[in-house]
C-alpha cells in the first residue's frame, strides 16, 4: 500500500478553510497509459499532487471514474456524477462532495504543485467564486479555485452540452490572478506544468534532479 504523508513542517501550519480536489478521470490519450499511477521520483504522479494538498487542507478528494485503483491513497475518493463531462464534469464532482465552501481543484499531472502560490491564491478575497491563474495570458482552470456557487451554471453548461471549464465564468465572480501576484514564490512558473507526454515526464525527472529534491521544488 502506498502511503502519502505530508510534511511535519506543513502539518504544524494552519489548515485553510477550503477542500483540496486532484482530477484523475481524463483518458491520457497523448500520453498512451495511466498517467496518474506513471511512476516520478519513486511514486505515482497523482501522489505528488495528493502529498502538496495535504500541506494545505483537511479535505482533500479524489474523483476519477476507476475509484478502486485510487483507494491506496488514503483520501476521499469519489465517482463522476455526470460520465462523459470531461474537466467539467469532474470540477462538478469535485465541487458537491467537497467539505469546504470553496475548492481548489488540481489535475493529476501536476506534480510540481507550489504551496506558496496556492496560499497566495487562497488569500484572496472569499467573495469570489473563481480565482483563476493566467499564465503568460492564458487561464489554468486546473489550477484554480471554485466555490459552491459554481454547482448550478456549471450543471446548466453541461446540459447545453459545453464543456469547457471557463465559458462558465462570466456568469460568477471571477478573479483572473496574473503572474505578477505569485512570481516572487514560483518565477519559473513550475507549479503549473503538467506532463501530457512521456517526453514531459523525463523532463519532469530532469527538474528533480536539478533541484536536488522535491522539497526544494516546492520551495521556490
């Protein structure tokens, strides 16, 4: 069984009043396999995931269509509400099984998640309902946090049968967060790569072997 424990630095931190959500349900076609359970450093990329959340929030989730493979976690696993929705349908998932008023929600590739720039997203002003990055102009709707006022024009979305993430956030608060909010924590952008490709994932390892470690990683 593999077991995900967060740091003891981060467990003596205050916990934020906000769940934690990893999406585990895309079909990884560019990456031809289960691209949550690829090995990185020794552990499943959605473990770096879990692992950076645990440091941040009591309630963390998360939602793939295959919950049995994802038991071995030790956090709250949960199906799709609605099969075929994509990111949507996840972030939908995510958003009703959640604890918290509001939900960070994170992909399962993402294993260079940096724990500063999500505090910094996470101070905010709680009236929103989206705090959204921008990165070099575009949003990173993976990396990002929704409240529970979302549910309902996220459910009407998926009705009309539009799935992508941001067509919905004219119709709440949103907060686009631009990179001038977090570049002193994360210059390098790192908490926002993902690996789509296997050439990703050896790069991946070459960013831990430059670092030196994963807590470095996260670090900066």
């Amino acid at each position: 069984m593999f077991d995900i424990r967060y740091r003891q630095e981060g467990a003596r931190r205050a916990k934020f009043a906000c769940s934690g959500a990893v999406l585990a349900g895309g079909k990884a076609r560019r990456f031809g396999r289960d691209k949550a359970h690829a090995l990185l450093a020794g552990k499943p990329l959605i473990a770096h995931v879990v692992e950076a959340l645990q440091i941040l929030f009591e309630d963390v989730l998360i939602v793939t269509n295959q919950p049995v493979s994802f038991e071995r976690f030790g956090v709250t696993v949960v199906s799709d509400i609605v099969r075929g929705a994509g990111s949507l349908g996840g972030l939908l998932t995510a958003l009703v099984h959640a604890d918290g008023e509001r939900c960070f929600v994170a992909a399962c590739d993402m294993p260079f998640l940096n724990v500063d720039v999500i505090r910094k997203m996470l101070g905010t002003n709680e009236g929103l309902d989206v705090v959204v990055p921008a990165v070099k102009g575009e949003m990173q709707p993976l990396h990002a946090i929704y409240s529970r006022r979302c549910i309902r024009p996220i459910r009407e979305r998926i009705a009309a049968g539009d799935l992508r993430i941001f067509d919905f956030y004219p119709e709440v608060l949103t907060l686009r967060f631009e990179e001038h909010r977090w570049e002193a924590v994360d210059p390098e952008n790192r908490s926002f790569f993902n690996i789509n490709t296997e050439e990703d994932l050896y790069g991946a390892h070459l960013r831990l072997a430059g670092s030196g470690s994963e807590d470095d990683e996260r670090k900066r």
